[in-house]
C-alpha cells in the first residue's frame, strides 16, 4: 500500500465510524451524561409557580444575582440564576406560615436591605425619585414652549401687517392711476 492510499482511507475511517455508530443508536435514545450542564435542577411545578399572589409580591422584588429583573422575571426566563429559585421558596414559606404581602417585604427589606425592592419605598427622601424627573420634564418643556411662544411673537411683530401697505396718500394716488391706466 502506497502512502496515499494510506492517507486517504485514514482521512475516511472518522465518516465510517459515524456511520456505524450513527446505525446502531438510531433507536435508542441516549441520556444526558452531565445533567448539570442543562442548567439547574427543576423542581417539581407546584401551585404556587403561577398563583397571581405570589406573582404579584415577586414582581415587588429585585432578584439578588446581579440581573436587575425582578424576582417572577428572572426564575421564569434565566434558568442558570441559582438566586431566585431560593427567593422563590422563601416568598412561598413565608406565605405559608400566613404573612401577609406587606409582611413578605418587609421581612425581605430586614433581610437584604431596602435595594431588594424593584422602586423604592415613598418616604422621605425617596419622593425625590418620584417627582424630580416629572417635574425636570415638565419644567424644560414650559421653558421651551416659553421661547417658541416669544420667538413667535417678536417675528410676527417684525413683520408688516398686510393691510397696512404703508404708503403715503401721494403714492397712493399714482398707483391709482397707473392701475387704471394699464386696465384701460
């Protein structure tokens, strides 16, 4: 066998290999041989996965892994976060020992700090937050409308009103004429 020969059929034997791998599993079906790298662990579906009250508190609180989601976001679409499965779990026991949903966040403000929140609470130096951008807006856009109105004013000023032609009863008098000379 020459040296090419060789180097063909070794080039070939990795597609024949396939094959016949490919042709003996094609009826079975094959497990997962690392099922951590599928992401974590699912628990199994309880109600409280799609009750609107639980829902309603996750939606009030701000998923500690970094993602700036709320809790109900995060465990729904990023199934890698360890972090809010487990604030999940701890929403639904504090539910079940009867807390209610003020209760809930309080106890996780005492917990994690008031940064836990998805808006912060409507006291004191927080109401900044809340009216400091509608006030900016509201204020920019009165300044604006402001100068638009005066510019609208001192050009309409400077403009000669048309029924004001500004001509004295002389000139007057010779446009008369020359009108009516050009009609005639």
């Amino acid at each position: 066998m020459n040296r090419r020969r060789f180097l063909g059929l070794a080039a070939l034997a990795p597609l024949a290999a396939w094959r016949e791998d490919r042709a003996q599993d094609s009826t079975t079906v094959r497990q997962l041989s690392a099922p951590s790298m599928a992401g974590r662990d699912r628990s199994a579906v309880t109600d409280y996965q799609n009750d609107p009250y639980i829902i309603g508190i996750e939606r009030k609180l701000r998923c500690t892994c970094g993602c700036n989601l709320d809790v109900y976001t995060c465990r729904t679409t990023d199934f890698t976060c360890s972090y809010s499965p487990e604030l999940h779990r701890e929403v639904v026991g504090l539910h079940e020992e009867g807390k209610s949903a003020e209760d809930i966040l309080d106890t996780f403000v005492a917990k994690y700090g008031e940064t836990v929140l998805m808006a912060p609470a409507r006291e004191g130096f927080n109401w900044a937050g809340y009216l400091l951008p509608g006030t900016a807006i509201a204020t920019t856009g009165s300044v604006i409308g402001w100068a638009l109105m005066r510019r609208h004013r001192v050009v309409a000023a400077q403009a000669t009103p048309a029924t004001s032609d500004g001509l004295s009863e002389a000139d007057r008098g010779r446009l008369a004429d020359e009108l009516h000379r050009l009609d005639s």
